[in-house]
C-alpha cells in the first residue's frame, strides 16, 4: 500500500544543489556554484512551478545550511551566518560572533508565544548561541550555551530545550533557562549496535507525546524527552539512514538512495520508493517532506488516511486498517477506541449484525485467526498482538515457534524470520513487565530468593508434563474472554507465586534465546539483570553462540562463581572477575584462583588480596596469611605489612609473625655462601630514618625497617621474640627487644662489650631513662660501670682496640652527671684520675642537687603557710554560735530535739555536733 506519492519538483538542474528551504509555497535552492535560485509553488487549480528569482555570487563560499525565520533567510556561509532579505535575496549582515557555525535551526512558530520573536539556535564549535530575530531583522544573541562536543544535529523541542547529537558523545538535551545538559542516550547502551566512531550516522524524531526517535546506523531507539529510554521498542533499519522525520502515523528514513517508510508501532516497511542519487531529506512547508539529490528535487504528498483505510478494506487487510486507525491521532480516545474495535469487528462479521451472544464465538474465532494469520500468513505482529488482546499465556505464544516449543521437538521449520522473533522478543519484555508486578502480588519465601525457587513440578524447561504447561497456560485466561479489562493485571492472573515463577523462566529463557538470533549485542542487558533464566538451557544457548562474556556475567547473577572462574584463561580476566566479589564471602575462591595471577605479576596477586578489603575479619585475614605462608614468605610478609601499615592491626600475633619474616630474611642472607652480606655494615645508620639513605644495600635497608618496626611497633611481644634473635649478629636489633624487656644490663653490655659502640650506648640510656622506674632509673650508672669495668674475655680484638677513652667517660659524666646518683659515680672512678678533671661534673651535680633540695624546701614552707590560713579561716568560722531550733535543724538531728544540742555555724560551713544525753 502506498502512503505517500512521489512529486518531481526539479529536475535535472545544471548546477549541483549544495542545500534547500521551502517555505509558504516558495523554494530556495543554494547551489555549489554559490548561487542562489528561487522558485514559486502553485497547488491550485493545478501544479506549477517557475522561477521567481536568481542571485550569482550569493554567497562567498558553499552554503551549509539555511533556514527561513521572521521574513528573513539565514544561511552558514563558510562558516559566519549571515542574514538576507526574503524578497530581494540581497544580504543585509554577516554575524562575526557566529564565526566556525556549522548548523542553524528556527525555533517552530507552535513552541513559541506568538507574540514573541523568533529563536534562532546556531551551532559554534561547542557552543550553541541562541539569537532573537525582531520583525525588522535585527538580530541580538540573548544565550550561549556550552555544550560537551559539537552537535552534529541540532532540533527544538520547545522553546526553552533543544536536542542535540554528536556521532560519539551521544545524544543531549540543553535547557535555555539553566544551561544545563542532560543525557539522552548514550552509545554503549546495548540497544545500539557496536559501530562506534566520527563516521556513524545518527538522526533525531520529534514524536507525538513528547517521545524522540534517536538512530545510530541501523538502530533506532525510542525515548521519552527527559532521556529515559521506552525499552519495549526499537526500530532496525534497513541501513543507516542519512536523515529521518516523522510524518504521522509514520517514520521516514532516506537510506542510500531510497525512501524507507516504517510503522511507527511495528517498525514494519509500509513503503519505500527509490530516489537515484537521493542526498537530504527534509520537511518543508506545510509539513511536506523533500527530497534532494545534487540536481533534483522530489516531494513526497500523503495518501489521505480515509483513502488508505478504503483501499486496506477492499484488499480484506481487515487487522491493517485497525492497525491504522491505531495510530492515527484522534480527538478523543472513545473516538479511537470506537474506530478500532468496529475495525476488528470486520475480520469476522459477514453482512448480519452480530450480536451479543456471538461475542464468545467472536473470541474464539479471533484466536484461530491468530494462529492463522502466524502459521500462514506469517503477520507475527499482528498474531501475537492479537493473541495478547485474547490474554493467552506466554507459553502458548512461545509455542508458536517450533525453536523454542516447550512441548518437545517438532518436525516444523523454526521461524527465522526477523520480524517475527523482533516482535516475539518486543511481547515477552513487556511479559517480563507484568509477571514482575505479578510476584510482587504474592509474598516471597522468607529462605529463598526468587532464582532460588523451583517450579512447581520439575525443571522449568526440562521434563515439563504437558498438564503443567496447559494448566499455567490457562492462568492467562481472563473471565471475561478478551472483552477489554480496565485492570491491568487482574488478581486471579496468576494462582500462586510459583506460576509465577514458572512463567518468569520461560518468559526470560525464550528471550535470551531471541536475543542470541535477532540483537546479540542485548544479552548483556538480560543476563546482567536480575532474571529468571533456566540456568542449564541458558547455559548451552550462550556457548553454542560462543558468547563467552556474557556467559560469564550470566554466573554471576546466578551466584554460580566457581563455573565462572573456571570457563576463564586469561588472568586479567580472573583479575577482574575476583575484583567483583566479596573477599570475605569467596575467599576460597580467591585463594584458589589466585594462581594464574600471581604466575604472571606479583603485585597484581597481591592487590586482589588487598583492595577495598577494610571490612575483613580476622578468620579471613589468618586463612590469607597461610596461604601466603605456603605460597612465600616474601608474599607473606608482604601482606602482614599491609595489615598492620595499611590496616593498623593491633594484633599480637601478626606483629610477632611479621619481627619473625624480618629475621629469617636477614639470616638467610648472612648465611648465604655467595655475595656474603657483611652484617657490621653502617651500624649507625640502623638508627636513622628507613627513608634516609636510598643508597643502602637491601641487607642494611630491612635491618632500617626491622629496627623502625621494633622500636614503634607496641604490640609485638618481647619476650617470645628475643630467643629467637643469633647470639653473635644483628646485635643491635637485639638491643630493642631486650629494653622492651626493660633489660638494661644486658642491653648496654652488648652495646659496649660486642658492639663498642658508645654513642648507641648512650642513645638507649635517653630513650629508656626514667626516674620513676626503677628498673630504670640507674641506666646512666650502669653504662658508666660497664665503661669503667674490665673487659671480658670474649671481647675481640678489634673491639679491645676501641677502649672508651677516659676523655669521654669524663665528658659523658659532665653531659648525663645530673641522672645519676653522685656518689655511686664517683665510687666508680679509678684513684688515679685526677680531681680537677671532675670538677665540672661536681659543680653541675651539686648545682642540681642545691636546686632539687631548695625547691624542695620551698614546697614544704608553702605547705605550712596554707595550712596555717586553713587552721585561721577554721578558727573564724568556730568562733560564730547560733542556736538550733525546729526550723534550722537537719535530718541527722532531728530525731534528737529534747536533748542539748551544739552546732557552729558560718556562712560556708555548718558543723553539727551530735547530740549528747545525760
């Protein structure tokens, strides 16, 4: 049937047409040659068209784009708009502001008050300037709005919001009055196909009900203006369209060369005629459509809807006449509800009016019909709409094709037709809508998930009796055989949540199936959202398709990780795939699966073990410690550190295990026969900051830390630790352990005996000193009897060549005298050193000891005077007598008022004297 005719406007044309605009029965044509021709249209009493006027050199370079707004014409000439009078063609201004313009479009006179001037949206690089065109032609930019890229394609919604598109941003609303820009679809939406890039075609339809059309290449998808996509339809062209428009009750693409007329609900061909050469499309005055190549012009006429309706009755296209009816915009919805239903009546009626007692049959027949119109016909749409009208179960919709039957093999041919399995995947997503309002009606198990619950016979898809098919398929069967219901979903529908569930695995399996033969690129959408799918048949369709990733996601919706993990190679993939799990829930998983990482990279292994992980337990944390105690110690050390540097894990034992790593490390290195470590290397640089020396070797360098560890750490435990420490090396380590331990003999004889090292001798009396304690209050007396004292045998030569010079004992007496007890340090001293070597120790010892005693001497007189102004203010206070009566007694006294009773009395304090009896 043909919707529209075809019109040749302009043909053959000598000059190559660069763009065009048609406007109250005038055409202007801008042409490569930087011309500009005008012709007059003439529909009454017959067509004619001539032309009106021509201008050479109209414009400096080719015309891009032209629009006609307030009387005037506006043309992208080389990139700067520039304004021309309608009736001379002459040009009244260049706009410099608009310089890099590359697309203008008029604000629609229906979106703006009347009385308002035109709007006039032009496209400058990313930005949109928005500029206001009075009746005299001048022209003021009143809004610049920023935008993310370029737009590509620009269209008014109304007059505050404009919708844009960009080949690889997307598509984008930008609102005048708050320069805000909101997405409208993005590309990686599964519903486009996977061609991305600057060459992708895209469109934009305006739509009735304030719905758009959006195209990339082959695809269409349909949303609402604030973005949100209507997932129930989408369009498939049959190539990328290089322009599309709406023209009710239908979409229009021009694809290569030809025009292609869809259905605006189906998505189905109505029409398409060929235009050879064909470059734009465009909607011209009075909303007819043009068509342009590079020397013709077409324009496309409707066939008036009365005489498509006629010519589809008479063709008995009884379903596509209602079809059509359907989509025409009615003035009211009983007028269109009134139309469709006489239209569907026609199907069945013969010349006698039916009547009420043969609507059953009616029902009945429509049904057959159905299947009719499927098996034969092959009106997929029309049958399965149809058979939904009818309120037949999903199930009996699913058994329409032989692929996906659920009552076992059939000997027919499977239906690959796109159509069909387009609108089968279009009816059961809004089954998916329905049966989710309809487990909704019912309460789940307090135990189970829904994905959990099996049907109430055996596999939903497997070994299904014929009776639990029949039986869950007569659910759908409304009481009142397909008369139209206002409910929606009536509350008898489904007689339990088990049907339900039942229907909702069909529903889901058949979709995914559908999915894998018409649009593989929505399986993600399915399998990555909560469904319903048979785990064992949507686990062979995905293989069978080798759609591997969306296997994978398929598991983990399921909770089925283990499958998941074991259907991937590649260790980036397992990376991934652990990141997505909790560590805590899957740590065996983590642990088992971990291996083909860390074969690979280390710390890749390492960082599955430790990100985002802060909530862990500790039973997880040991369960990863051993692990990595079988797997390295170096890992294991790796991760303790982690714990406690990262973490800030207080417990005893990771700090114990981690001091314990540290020294095997250190002696295995000592102890290695090649490349011996030597273990005196820059002992004083231990005691530095481990950040300090980035040129140590990496023995000195984890001796630095174990050191740094020993000394902040306050949760590991000495006393397990220091036995495990070699007797002759890493000495200085030892250090800290023993004053851990507080034992400060042992500590200073390894400093001066083994070590000689004076200076880190009297580094540890600073650090331990403590006049409170007395394990450490003489540290200083015992470092100053350890340099005094003989040395041991043991001590080595090159040791004995390090005597401590008196020199310095003497210096250090003078430097630490004041922490010491005078005369146990010079009880120490040798006879022959003379006395006037010690006089600066004694001056500063008694200094200190003359201060300590006057201060104390201070203390104690202050003490006595406040107790004397204490005993003063007491005696004040007793020296004022009151009398007790009734009134001024209190509890404790008065139970005793027939006694003597004494008390003192004063502004701050009453002392009461308890009661004496004779």
């Amino acid at each position: 049937m043909d919707v529209v005719v075809v019109q040749c406007l302009i043909e053959a044309l000598p000059m190559a047409i660069s763009t065009s605009v048609s406007y109250d029965g005038r055409l202007l044509i801008a042409t490569t040659s930087q011309s500009l021709l005008k012709y007059a249209l003439s529909d009454s009493p017959s067509f004619d068209i001539r032309l009106a006027d021509s201008r050479k050199d109209f414009a400096k370079k080719n015309v891009e784009s032209m629009a006609v707004a307030s009387g005037f014409l506006l043309a992208v000439d080389g990139g700067v708009v520039a304004s021309f009078s309608l009736d001379s063609l002459t040009l009244r201004e260049y706009i410099p502001a608009t310089k890099g313009a590359s697309l203008l479009a008029v604000c629609p006179a229906e979106s703006r008050e009347a009385s308002e001037n035109s709007l006039v949206a032009i496209v400058v690089k990313k930005r949109i300037l928005i500029y206001s065109i009075s009746l005299d032609g001048s022209m003021r930019c009143v809004k610049e709005l920023a935008t993310p890229e370029r737009a590509h394609i620009l269209v008014w919604l109304n007059a505050n919001t404009i919708a844009c598109a960009h080949p690889k941003r997307g598509y984008f609303t930008v609102a005048l009055d708050s320069n805000s820009t909101t997405d409208l679809f993005k590309f990686n939406n599964s519903l486009f196909s996977a061609a991305t890039g600057a060459s992708a075609k895209i469109g934009i339809a305006i739509l009735p009900k304030g719905q758009l059309l959006l195209t990339r290449n082959n695809s269409g998808v349909f949303v609402n203006s604030d973005g949100s996509p209507l997932i129930e339809r989408d369009l498939e062209w049959s190539g990328p369209p290089d322009s599309i428009t709406y023209s009710s009750p239908y979409v229009m693409a021009l694809i290569a060369g030809a025009v292609e007329v869809r259905s605006l609900t189906t998505g189905g061909v109505v029409q398409r005629i060929d235009f050879p050469g064909a470059l734009s499309m465009s909607v011209g005055g009075e909303s007819l459509i043009h068509i342009a190549s590079s020397n013709c012009i077409w324009r496309l006429l409707p066939v008036s809807f009365e005489d498509q309706i006629e010519h589809l009755i008479a063709s008995n296209q009884f379903n596509e006449a209602q079809r059509l009816i359907e989509e025409l915009e009615f003035s009211s919805e009983d007028e269109k509800v009134l139309f469709g239903w006489i239209s569907s009546l026609h199907v069945f009626q013969t010349k006698k009016k039916i009547e009420r007692g043969q609507i059953s049959n009616i029902i009945r027949v429509r049904g057959l019909y159905a299947h009719h119109m499927f098996t034969v016909e092959r009106k997929y749409e029309e049958a399965i709409s149809l058979l939904s009208e009818l309120r037949a179960s999903p199930i009996d919709i699913v058994n329409l094709f032989p692929q996906f039957s659920l009552l076992g093999p059939s000997s027919d041919p499977p239906v690959t037709d796109k159509t069909a399995l387009a609108t089968l995947k279009d009816y059961l997503l809004s089954q998916r809508q329905i049966l989710s309002k309809l487990r909704r009606l019912h309460q789940r198990p307090n135990n189970l998930p829904w994905n959990q619950i099996p049907p109430p016979s055996t596999s939903p898809l497997t070994g299904t009796t014929a009776a639990t098919i029949a039986a869950v398929s007569s659910l759908f069967s409304g009481s009142d055989h397909g008369v139209p219901d206002s409910i929606p979903i009536p509350e008898n529908m489904i007689a339990n949540a088990d049907d339900a569930l039942f229907l909702s695995s069909v529903v889901d399996t058949t979709l995914l199936k559908v999915y894998l033969l018409v649009n593989e690129g929505l399986v993600g959408s399915l399998v990555r959202v909560e469904n319903f799918c048979d785990i064992q048949e949507a686990e062979n369709a995905l293989k069978q398709s080798r759609k591997y990733r969306e296997l994978i996601d398929f598991y983990y919706g399921k909770g089925l990780h283990r499958k998941a993990l074991e259907n991937l190679d590649e260790p980036d993939a397992i990376m991934q795939y652990l990141h997505r799990l909790n560590i805590v829930a899957h740590v065996d998983l983590f642990l088992e699966f971990s291996e083909p990482i860390f074969n690979r990279n280390v710390e890749e292994g390492l960082n599955i073990f430790t990100e985002r992980y802060e909530d862990v337990p500790l039973k997880t944390h040991l369960r990863i410690i051993d692990f990595f105690e079988r797997k390295s110690a170096q890992l294991e050390t790796r991760y303790l550190e982690y714990l406690i540097g990262n973490l800030d894990s207080e417990r005893p034992e990771f700090h114990d295990r981690i001091v314990l790593l540290y020294l095997q490390r250190l002696v295995e290195q000592l102890t290695r026969s090649e490349s011996p470590v030597d273990a005196t290397e820059s002992v004083e640089m231990l005691f530095v900051d481990a950040e300090a020396e980035a040129s140590s070797s990496d023995f000195l360098l984890l001796r630095k830390k174990l050191v740094l560890f020993l000394e902040n750490s306050k949760f590991y435990r000495p006393e397990r630790l220091i036995s495990l420490f070699p007797d002759d090396v890493l000495l200085e380590e030892k250090v800290v352990v023993l004053g851990r331990l507080k034992m400060h003999r042992e500590s200073l004889f390894i400093c001066i005996e083994k070590l000689a090292n004076f200076n880190l001798a009297k580094r540890y009396c600073e650090m331990h000193y403590d006049p409170k304690d007395p394990t450490s209050s003489h540290i200083f007396v015992d470092l100053l009897s350890l340099l005094l004292g003989p040395r041991t045998p043991t001590t080595s030569a090159a040791q004995k060549d390090q005597i401590i010079p008196m020199s310095d004992i003497i210096q250090y007496l003078i430097r630490y005298g004041t922490f010491m007890h005078g005369t146990a340090a010079l009880s120490m001293l040798p006879d022959s050193l003379p006395l006037a070597c010690l006089v600066p120790f004694m001056e500063k010892t008694l200094q200190t000891g003359q201060f300590s005693s006057r201060s104390g001497m201070l203390a104690v007189n202050l003490a006595k005077m406040e107790h004397m102004h204490i005993q003063d203010a007491l005696i004040q206070s007793q020296s004022a007598l009151v009398t007790l009566d009734e009134e001024k007694l209190c509890a404790r006294c008065s139970k005793r008022i027939g006694n003597s009773v004494f008390a003192c009395y004063s502004e701050k304090l009453l002392v009461h004297v308890f009661c004496m009896s004779k």
